[in-house]
C-alpha cells in the first residue's frame, strides 16, 4: 500500500476534500481535506460528546468499529461527526467500499492534541510533561525506588496523587518517624483518613510498611529470650515462660529497669519464618530477636535499652546478600563493635543454593560497602556476591546448624 505522501490525490470535492484509491478497482480509499479550517464551535450535542469519547481513547487512530461501538444505536451521529471532523482538516478517513456503500474503517487524527485543547479537554502532550514532572525526583531511601517506580503505569490522577505519597514517605523515613498507619495519613495528607484502601494496599505490595516505620497499629519487638525483666515500679515479666514468641511495644520495654538470667548471647535473625524456627528451637538458650529489615529507630531505641539492661555479644543474621549486609550493620548499632555476622559467610551463600541474580541495586550496594571497613566475613561475604554475581536467601539455611561454626 502507498504511502500518504506518494498517493495520487484527487482534486478537491463540493466540500474540500480529496480522495486517493488503494487500487484501480476502488474498493479502498483515503480521504482528507484540502485545506481544513480546523473549527470546533459548531461541533455541537450529541456529536461534540461523541468525539470527546474518541480522543480519550489515545492513539493515532481510532478503528471504524471503536467509532460505531460509542455511537452505541446513533450510528448516523458516528458518520455525521466524522464527516464534521473530515471537513475541517482534524482527520483523514480510511473507508472501504461494500456495493455502492463506503464504510468506515479507520480515522486518523492529524493534530489531536490541538483538538483536545479546542474542546477543553487535557492535552497529551502536556499531560507527558506533567507525567516526567511528577516522576523526576527519586525517593533518597532506595528502599522506595520499586515504589516510585511503580508510578509509571499509573492514570494521571492517580500519578499525582501518589507520587505525592512516596515523597512524603522518603521524608518520613529521612526524618526516622514511627507511627500507626493514621498517624501516616495525617503527615502525608494532613488528614488521618485521607489514605484509601487502594493507597495502602499498593503501598503495601511494594514496600515493607513496618520496617519503615508504618505500622497498623503500635509497633512490637518480636523476641524470645531465657531473661525475666523487672519492671520500673515493681514486678517482673518472665519471658522464659514463652515458649515461642512474645510481642513487646516499645513503651513496655522502656518501663523494664533491670533483667535477670543469663543468655548466651543476643541473636538476631531478619526473615521472620527463619525468626520463628530458631526462637522455637534455641530461645531457652539465646536471646532471639526479630530483625524486622532495615530496622526502623524505634527498634533501635528499644534494643539499646535491652543491650543496657543486658550487656552480652550479639549474632547477627540477615541474608547473605548486598541488601542483608546493609541490614546487619544498621542493626548492630546498639552493640558498637562487639558482635558477629551469622551464616553471612562465602560458606553460607553457597550452602542457600543457586539464589537469585544480583540487580543493579545490589551492584549499587556493593559499591557504597567497598568504601567501609567492613569485617572480615562480611568482607569475604561481599566479593563473593561480586564474583559469583548471585545473592542468596536466608530461609534456605537452618541457622540453628551455623551457631557453633
């Protein structure tokens, strides 16, 4: 098929447009203006509805039957709006012939977005522009970028709405906030019914609310340890009577003045299926803590004033990969220098099997580690995830079986 621009036209018509045939037998044609005046204001009612609806739809073109499927019964109304748009130069006209009878096939718009803007509807042009606007500042906490990502596939409104929501979720994080998920809403929106269900469920399939400091309701420190805690003010907690796991809120915690027994060590473990075993299987003997991520301050704060109250070593383990080493060292704050990865060794990411490919994320991290002094495991740790170029997960290991290596 010819090329718009190396058709043969034919001279204008009674109403200015031109015809170029697909073939000598006519069964398919393109028609255009020869000169349209690009006029909308007596594109009136039920046809001016009619083309709104079309350029919604985006697109060069819009197939003959898109056209007659939202006319709906007015199929007159479709070929009359066409016709209006044919003869003022908005569009050309793909058409073929049954019998004696040209129907349409196709329309192509030849500037919609000036027609868009005739008709007080948003342009797409500016709308790209809006959409770049809203997309071009990165979240600072890298643990938002699959979030703000995510924008991308998102309508405009919807776009704006929430790429409001990731920036005020960096700013939470920047800032080391610890709230409910209300207490969210009131510092995004300043309103604590401001965020939809639709919000948090897209929040929550792209990031951990929890680890961020979001919680549903008060935060609680997951632990399970052979200690009993004296309570500031008189009266103990007993958590040796637990045989699996208890839930602290950080208030309780800070009311606890003293601590009796005597642990192993501190052990803190990140995925909380691999938590659960090892609190289950040694938390008569350790002190196990679920680690929670990249722990929020709240935690921290509250692990200080366990560590204080019970000044043992810890172990520490996160995956063994870039993310889980990040993880490690925020999470050994409270201990200073006095604590040691656990199966976050060359060893242990072999032993997780084939593991999943390093990102670009993970290369990022790897760099920003190559600039600390890290220890030697953790060390050993990071050129092997470079070399071997594949990360490993921590419930691939019994971390019960790493203790006394």
């Amino acid at each position: 098929m010819a090329k718009a621009a190396d058709r043969i036209w034919g001279p204008p018509d009674a109403d200015g447009i031109r015809a170029s045939y697909d073939s000598p037998s006519r069964l398919g044609r393109l028609r255009r203006a020869a000169a349209g005046d690009l006029r909308v204001d007596t594109l009136l009612g039920e046809h001016r509805a009619l083309v709104v609806d079309l350029l919604r739809v985006g697109g060069d073109t819009v197939k003959g039957r898109t056209l007659f499927a939202k006319a709906g019964n007015a199929r007159h109304v479709a070929i009359a709006a066409a016709e209006y748009l044919l003869v003022h130069g908005w569009i050309e006209l793909r058409e073929k012939r049954r019998g004696s009878v040209w129907e349409i096939t196709a329309l192509r718009w030849f500037q919609a977005d000036e027609l868009r803007g005739a008709l007080n509807l948003p342009r797409r042009d500016a709308e790209a522009g809006r959409r770049a606007d809203a997309m071009a500042t990165a979240p600072r906490d890298e643990r938002l970028r699959t979030l703000h990502d995510s924008l991308r596939t998102l309508a405009m409104r919807t776009l704006l709405r929430r790429a409001t929501l990731v920036a005020q979720l960096d700013r939470w994080c920047a800032e080391q906030r610890v709230g409910s998920r209300n207490a969210f809403a009131q510092f995004a929106l300043d309103d604590t019914h401001g965020m939809t269900s639709a919000d948090w469920h897209w929040l929550d399939r792209h990031v951990d609310l929890e680890a961020l400091g979001v919680s549903p309701h008060t935060p609680g420190l997951l632990l399970r340890a052979p200690l009993r805690l004296i309570v500031d003010g008189g009266g103990q907690f007993d958590l040796a009577a637990i045989p699996d796991m208890i839930a602290l809120s950080p208030l309780t915690l800070a009311r606890m003045c003293g601590a009796e027994g005597s642990p192993i060590a501190w052990l803190l473990v990140e995925n909380r299926t691999s938590f659960e075993d090892v609190a289950r299987k040694v938390g008569d003997r350790y002190a196990v803590v679920w680690m929670p991520g990249y722990v929020p301050e709240w935690w921290l704060d509250a692990m200080r004033h366990l560590v204080s109250l019970v000044p043992l070593p810890a172990l520490i383990a996160a995956d063994p990969d870039p993310a889980g080493i990040e993880i490690a060292l925020r999470a050994s704050i409270p201990w200073g220098s006095d604590w040691k990865p656990l199966a976050m060794s060359p060893q242990a990411l072999a032993a997780t099997g084939r593991g999943k490919g390093m990102t670009d994320h993970d290369h990022a991290i790897l760099a920003r580690l190559s600039r600390l002094e890290l220890d030697a495991t953790l060390a050993s740790l990071a050129e092997a995830l470079s070399r071997r170029g594949r990360k490993g997960e921590q419930e691939a290991l019994d971390l019960t079986d790493w203790l006394d290596q």
